[in-house]
C-alpha cells in the first residue's frame, strides 16, 4: 500500500473538513439541546440551584467552612463569581452559570481545531457530538470544567508546554480532587518533568494552601470525609444487581435521597456491594501505579500514549467508585478528545494503539454518553420512583453500567498490549511531545 492510499499516514489525502461546517453543527446541536431541555421540561437544573441556594446562605453569614463542603474549596469561590455576577438573583444565577459553560464548551472546541494534525476536524466533531448525546447535563454542572481542563492538558504537551499541563492538572485537581490522578500522565521527557511538576505544584498546591488559610484544614479534607461516608448511589457499576433486583421485586429495596445529596439504595447485599467496590477501587489505585510504573520505564513515550492512559485512569476512577453521577462521562470526554488530536499528530500505521482503535473508543464513548442521559434525565423519575417505566429504566441502567464495564477491559487490554509492544507510534514531529514546524504542518494537513 502506498502511503497516499493509507489512510493512518500523515500526509495521505482526506476530505477537508470545514471550521464553518462545525460551527454550524455546533449551534444545531446547541439549539436541538436547549429547545429539548425547554419543551419536555427536564429538570436538570437542580445542581445549579443547589449552589445558589448554599452561596446565598453564604452570603447571609453562613461560613466557609460550612458552605458546600462536599467539593473542594476553591469551586466555592468560582461558583460565587456567578452569584455577585448575576446580582444575587436567583434565576440570573441559572442563566449565567449556563451561558459560562456554553462558553467553555465553545472555547474548548476552538482550541481542538486550532491545535491542528490531520485528526483535529474529527476531534472537533467527537467533541460537539459528544457534549450533544450529553444533553443539558453538560451545561447545568460544573464538571465541565475539569474535562476541559483535562483535554487542555493533552493539547499542551502536544505544544511542548508542560509548565502549563502541570498547571491545568493542578487547576482541575482543585475543581474535582481527580485529576490529579492524571499528573503522572504528563510526564513525558526528563527535561519536560520538572516543569510539570513545578506547574502542578504551584497551581494545586498554591490553591490547597490558600484553603487551608481561608477555611481551616477541616474544610480542605472534607470532600474526602464526605465520599467516604456516602452510600451506594443507584447509578453506579455496583449498585447494578441491587437495582436489577429491584424492579424484580420493589419491596425488597429501597430508594432515597440521602443526606449526601445523592439517591442511595438500601436492602439485601447493600454492605456486600459497598465492600466488593471498596476492594475494588484499592484495587483500581494498584491498576493505576502499575499502568504509570510501565508506562515510565518505556523509552519512548508519545502523547497519544499519554492521553490513552489518561483516558483508562478516569475509567477506572468512575467503574471503581460507589458513586456514579452522568456528569461523570464529561469526564473522559476532554482527555478523548485532546487523544484524537493527538493521534493527528502521530504516524500510527502499524503501531499499537491503531487509529482504528482510537476511532472505536471515540465511538463506544458516544455509545455509553447517550445511554447514560436516557438514565439521566430521561428515565430517572421512574428509576427513583417506581412505576410502570421502572423496568424499562432499570434495563437501561444495566445495559450501560455493563457496557461501561466492558468499555474498561477492551480499553485495558489495549493500554496493556500497547505497554508491552516494542516500539512507540513516532511523532510527526519529535520522539515525544515536541510542536510541529510549519512544513510538517503542510505535510500533514488535512
């Protein structure tokens, strides 16, 4: 095959694809998204007054250190930039906080087609469906936030900026606690090392410092104390046979909002499950070192390799967990994205992983995105309540809980088989993260 008919080689000729036409598609799928959300009604705002709510508490004399002490504290100080913003009100809150996300949402994808390779106009189009088969949830949460932060990551080292990956981790680590977990992930060659780790430290632990200061070390802790006190919410991979059982026989079980603002299930196996995913998520931390330690040893080591793993590590975070709310799909959203530009900027063809590989895992993540807004907010009523959709809601629940467990293995043998192979995909244009010169852009364009 010569390398103008491989469609895996920079260089090979595809169809242009247009920034106009993504612009199109994007305000089309915005307008289907919030014309959905407007005419059925969806309640999926309720987060988004929750934090108004607790701000306006705030603001009457509530402390610090007692204000919305489920999330790190400086998400405290980004959600009361909304709050004086919109005049207190409680509506204008609503509509601020959105128009913010709707703008990230549009930032992120500039910043896709900008990075450039021969992969950014799919990157673009992954991204725009994606936050579409997302639903409203995309835009009534902050999680948002930490997803972009974590795709910006990928775009940077692809930029030889590893000063600021570090920072953007750091920064998403203090919105979620999570991302921090991808830092490892950022370091890519030994001269680049200490920069990320310079950025990580500045940013994260700058804004763990300051929040020691402003709220005490109680308030710094207290999203750990709280996720280690939550039960075993409905939505999460083992949580699935208790809710099978469920819509089998209601009585058994029960469903209710608990005092961690979540809907937990209780009844016959509820400790058995909690304790199967507390071994499993120190088994997910093991899985995680593990995938570092070799992923470090390798001599060669590319940022499309970076993000793939990026991508098993929030994976396995989500599986592991007692807890699953849909906005946690946002969270691999960004790194995929970041990854499928990436591999515009890597000669993949017989190389592990292949970009018919990563076309697969852009697509099972559209798969598991769209059932997962069909559980939330579509059937979530009956899935809480009861009733005649119960069954229905609960097959749904089971069929992507499944299929998300499933996306983790396939999404593990290929980091493996890529950890073990011998040889790295080579860069278009450095072993490792280095920024393409203006005519490897020409040759690689689109």
């Amino acid at each position: 095959m010569t390398k103008a008919a491989d469609p895996d080689l920079p260089g090979s000729p595809r169809p242009r694809t247009s920034w106009r036409r993504l612009a199109v598609v994007w305000v089309v799928a915005r307008v289907i998204v919030f014309g959905t959300w407007a005419g059925f009604g969806l309640t999926t705002q309720g987060d988004v007054l929750y934090y108004w709510a607790r701000l306006h508490l705030m603001a009457t004399g509530t402390p610090l250190s007692r204000t919305l002490v489920e999330y790190p504290t400086p998400v405290v100080w980004f959600l009361d930039v909304w709050y004086w913003l919109s005049g207190q009100s409680r509506p204008a809150y609503v509509v601020v906080f959105v128009v913010s996300m709707l703008v990230l949402d549009l930032l992120f994808a500039v910043a896709l087609w900008r990075a450039g390779g021969t992969r950014h106009g799919f990157a673009v189009l992954f991204w725009v469906v994606f936050t579409f088969v997302m639903g409203p949830t995309t835009y009534m949460r902050f999680d948002l936030v930490p997803a972009v932060l974590g795709g910006l990551a990928v775009l940077s080292l692809l930029a030889r900026r590893e000063g600021l990956t570090g920072s953007l981790v750091g920064l998403g680590a203090a919105f979620k606690l999570w991302p921090a977990l991808l830092w490892p992930g950022t370091l890519g060659e030994r001269r680049g090392r200490g920069r990320s780790a310079l950025g990580f430290l500045v940013v994260g632990g700058g804004l763990a410092l300051v929040s020691v200061v402003a709220g005490g070390w109680s308030r710094l802790v207290s999203p750990l104390v709280w996720q280690q006190a939550r039960g075993l919410q409905i939505e999460s991979v083992w949580a699935t046979p208790l809710m099978l059982a469920r819509a089998i026989a209601p009585g058994r079980y029960e469903v209710a909002l608990s005092r961690w603002q979540a809907y937990e299930v209780t009844g016959d196996g509820t400790s058995t499950a909690l304790a199967a995913s507390s071994v499993a998520t120190l088994l997910g931390y093991l899985v995680i070192i593990a995938t570092y330690v070799l992923w470090l040893r390798r001599p060669d080591r590319t940022v499309v390799e970076a993000a793939l793993v990026m991508v098993l590590v929030v994976t396995v975070t989500i599986v592991t967990n007692k807890t699953f709310s849909p906005q946690y799909m946002m969270w691999v959203g960004g790194p995929v994205a970041g990854l499928l530009v990436a591999a515009g900027r890597t000669r993949s063809v017989g190389t592990v992983p292949s970009w018919h590989h990563l076309r697969a895992l852009a697509l099972s993540v559209l798969a598991l995105t769209l059932v997962t807004q069909l559980v939330y907010p579509v059937l979530y009523q009956p899935l809480v309540h009861g009733g005649p959709l119960l069954l229905l809601a609960t097959v749904v629940l089971v069929v992507r809980n499944l299929g998300l467990v499933a996306f983790l293995v396939w999404l593990g043998v290929l980091v493996w088989r890529m950890l073990v192979a011998p040889g790295s995909p080579q860069p278009v244009d450095s072993p490792v993260t280095g920024p393409m010169h203006h005519d490897e852009e020409r040759k690689v364009g689109p």
